[in-house]
C-alpha cells in the first residue's frame, strides 16, 4: 500500500528497451508498457523529474569469470537498446545508461536526484528481480523513500518477480499499483 507520494519525487523507468520488452516475461509486456506510460504522464502532468534508464553492457563495468546466458552484443539488432515509443521520452527527462544490474552504481544518478532535491522514487520497469531490485537496494542505502508500481513491472522468471515483491520490495518500500501512485500524487 502507498501511503504517500514525497512532493519532491521523481519516476525511474528501468531497461524499457526495444529489444528488452520482446522478451518473454511472466506478465504481459503491453500491459507494463502501458501502465509505465500512464505514470510518465502523471509525472509530466505534476512537473516533476522523469527518469529513463537503459542498459547498455558493452564494457561492463566488472567483470567476472560467470558469463551470463543469451545473445552477444553481435546478434542484437542496431536499435535494439531505443526506449520503447510507448514511453514517449522528452529531451527535458533525465537520461541514465547503466553497466550494471543496478541504475545507481557508476552512473551519476544520485546526484542528479540530489541536485534536484529528490527524496523518493517511483520504480517500474524490467526485470524485476535484476534492474528493478538492484536499482532499488541502492536507492535503500542512499535512503530513499522507494514506491513500486507493482502493475507497471515484470520479469523473465515469475518466481523471480514474487520473490522481490514478496521478500524484498516491502522490507524497502511501499508497493501498489499505478492507480494508487497517481492518486496518491493528487
């Protein structure tokens, strides 16, 4: 349940890349893209700060011996890192590329957010487990008041999308759905 939205918060949209929401996930990724589009309205209609964050793993920033299943950076299309149209992003919205699970780490995030006096975020996007909850255990440590819109995000893996909201997300945050999060904006 949210309880409140902080007047100086701001939306971050995790990975809603092309090529990222093909994927088969355990929710409709129309859906996602849809709900994810109707807080980017409301945050624009409110004025305040939208976030677009998009992965981008060539030259990682650690390396590690475990190599992650999937396709090599060769195989992908060339647009396949572009935000996904339903987004509608503006030149005005904060543009983030991270090299890691997490939004935070390496990025400059933090400090855009503090120089705009930020004190909580909204989260959606994809994966759930991975982007989404790296992205929100940093924004925890940073001490962040944290909404998840819990209509507005999915996974690869179910078990791994419940698992987050069932153990993880709560112990952080406050979850509910896109509904709820524009309500409670006013």
């Amino acid at each position: 349940m949210i309880t409140t939205i902080d007047q100086n918060t701001a939306l971050v949209l995790i990975d809603l890349q092309k090529y990222i929401v093909q994927l088969s996930c355990a929710h409709p990724m129309a859906g996602i893209l849809e709900k994810s589009a109707q807080l980017v309205e409301a945050f624009r209609k409110a004025g305040k700060p939208i976030v677009i964050v998009h992965v981008e793993p060539t030259g990682a920033a650690f390396k590690t011996r475990k190599n992650a299943e999937g396709h090599s950076m060769t195989e992908l299309p060339a647009d396949w890192s572009e935000i996904a149209a339903e987004i509608k992003t503006e030149p005005t919205d904060i543009f983030i590329t991270k090299k890691s699970w997490g939004a935070f780490y390496n990025t400059g995030l933090h400090e855009e957010l503090q120089k705009r006096g930020i004190t909580q975020i909204v989260l959606a996007g994809v994966a759930t487990s991975i982007g989404v909850e790296g992205t929100a255990r940093s924004a925890n440590e940073f001490a962040y008041n944290i909404a998840f819109a819990s209509d507005a995000m999915t996974d690869m893996f179910a078990e791994a999308h419940d698992h987050s909201f069932k153990y993880i997300f709560p112990r952080i945050g406050e979850v509910g759905t896109t509904a709820e999060i524009i309500e409670k904006m006013g």
